[in-house]
C-alpha cells in the first residue's frame, strides 16, 4: 500500500517497483492525499494495474486509515512514496513467515533523488537480532532498532487489531505499526533484504532545521509508547511510562530539548537536573543492541550537552545529527 503527497517525481518509481515483486498475488493500493503536484496525472497511468483511491488532503495516517480499509491481502507494506522495494520481497517474506510474526523487518540503503546508493545499510544491527530480544529490549526501553515505514511488513491479523490508527500519534502513519508489532507477536529480521530509502530535500527527518523538532520527537515517542500499551488491552491510567526514561535514542533527544526548550518538559518531572544526575549515568546499564562503546559515547555525548555553555550546544547536536 502505498501514501503519497505531491511526490510525482518519485511515486511512479515507487509503484513500479511494487509492480515487479516477483510473486503471483500481489494487491497494489495507492492513495493519493489530495496533491497539488502532477502526482494524479503519473498515477492514472497505472490506474489499470493498481486500486487508485483520490481523496482530499488529510494527513498520511489518514490516508493509511483508508488505505489499509482498502487491502484484502494477509501480509502488508506501507511503502512510502519515494522508496523502492527489491523484487525479491514477497519470496524472502514467504520463507520465514509463519502464523506468530506481527513484523518482518528488513535492512534499508539510503538512494539519492537519482536513485544512486550512498552511506551504509541500517539499522546497523552488530548482530541479527531475534524476536526475544526486540521484545525484551521495547518492554524494558520503549526502544528498538527498527527501520522507518517502507522496511516492515505487517501481518493483516496484527494491523486488524490497531487500525485504523488514531489521533493520538499525529499524523505519522508507522510509529504505531513499529511500537505494538513487538507486544503483539514475533518480529524477524531479515538483514540481507533491502529496501531503498530515499533521501532528498523534502524529507521531514532533519531536527536541526527547527529546535521545537527534539521536543516534537520525545513527544511523538511517549504517544507511540502510550499507543502499543493501549493496543495490549492496558488502560490508560495504569500505563508505566517509566521505560521512556531507559531509552538512549530518547535520552539524547531529551537531553538537546533541555538545553534548547528547558521550560517545555513532556516528561513527567523531566529536566536538566534528572537528566545528569540519573538517566545520562545509568544509560550504559540498559538493554539494547548498542556495543559498550556506543553506550558510553552516547552518555558522554548527553552529559556534554547538558554540561557545556549554551554556545557550545548547537555544535554538538550538529556533530551528533548533521545530514549526510
């Protein structure tokens, strides 16, 4: 299934590449979300070959909200509009499927607008890691080396028990689809398939461009957490939201909120003081698939933002997220 928003230039690829998933029964949904481009016009030229839904403009949760309504098939990937799945998806899928997976996930190249690979492979996982580990390390961390959208593919069993997704997450449409995935059944990884993940100027990933981005990510964060518990049946009273503070991917987004949005805590009791005193120093300690030296450095790095004078911040989130 695939979501687009004034991506002409690129969802054409996108469909294509669905086209030619080397298997029998492949169902094609794209919903196009009230663009203003020529994306309609590049679209119609597959309207023979695909389900082509054209709504108004609302948001991509909303257009999986209908398109995943429009989906009969038992396995299914929400691919994003400028990304590019292998052919050989559907087969690899097929060999590791069994009734227990809510997830397989894969291993994504970075592609230029050109379509040409740059930079490594990720997530960088140091090891595959298995069901047991993905689960034990988001129960305990909130956290998971999971790749973005276009990387997943969901059993329809699993996405039946969380769609259509709600309000609550925003209107992203996969940080609720990676969150639960792990709380509900296995999640395989498959590490030698590889999906392309484009990376141009219109992509929404670069937190340095606005500092109100870091505060938006720990809120995304806590609501996707808060999402998973309450798909497990979890009222929302009694949902722990201590593995928030376990998490070294959130830590470090904690810590860059705190020094340039200090009076805009989204966690309980956050803060500066919290942040140096506790979780920084006891960050190496918790689970996860990060080498002891990537822990220690992701330590570091937070107590030398939270330590350093303001005119030192800015360089340091520059050095930790600076585009490639």
């Amino acid at each position: 299934m695939i979501t687009n928003y004034n991506y002409a230039r690129f969802v054409g690829a996108a469909v294509e590449s669905a086209l030619a998933l080397r298997w029998e029964d492949v169902e094609i949904v794209v919903v196009d979300d009230g663009s203003t481009d020529d994306s309609v016009q590049v679209l119609q030229k597959y309207a023979d070959r695909v389900n082509l839904i054209l709504t108004e403009n609302s948001g991509q949760r909303e257009a999986a909200n209908r398109g995943f309504a429009a989906t009969s098939g038992d396995v299914v990937v929400f691919l994003d509009a400028d990304d590019l799945l292998p052919p050989e998806l559907a087969e690899r899928l097929a060999a590791v499927w069994t009734p227990s997976v809510s997830k397989v996930q894969l291993r994504m190249q970075r592609i230029d607008e050109a379509g040409v690979p740059f930079g490594r492979l990720f997530p960088d996982w140091r090891s595959v890691p298995t069901s047991e580990d993905v689960r034990r390390w988001m129960v305990r961390t909130s956290a998971q080396p999971t790749p973005p959208g276009s990387g997943n593919a969901y059993a329809r069993w699993f996405l039946e028990r969380i769609f259509p997704l709600d309000a609550s997450l925003g209107r992203a449409a996969d940080s609720g689809c990676l969150a639960a995935a792990p709380l509900h059944g296995e999640v395989v990884t498959l590490p030698d398939v590889v999906v392309g993940y484009r990376q141009h100027d219109a992509n929404d990933s670069d937190l340095l461009a606005d500092d109100s981005r870091f505060e938006r990510e720990v809120a995304a964060a806590r609501a996707r957490w808060r999402f998973a518990q309450r798909s497990v049946g979890i009222p929302e009273d009694r949902i722990d939201e201590r593995p928030l503070y376990r998490s070294r991917e959130l830590l470090q987004l904690r810590a860059a909120t705190a020094r340039l949005s200090p009076d805009r805590a989204v966690l309980a009791r956050d803060g500066r003081r919290r942040l140096l005193v506790v979780d920084a120093l006891r960050s190496p300690a918790h689970p996860g698939p990060e080498s002891w030296r990537t822990r220690l450095l992701i330590m570091s790095w937070c107590l030398a933002v939270l330590t350093v004078p303001r005119g030192l911040v800015r360089p340091l989130l520059a050095l930790r997220w600076r585009r490639s």
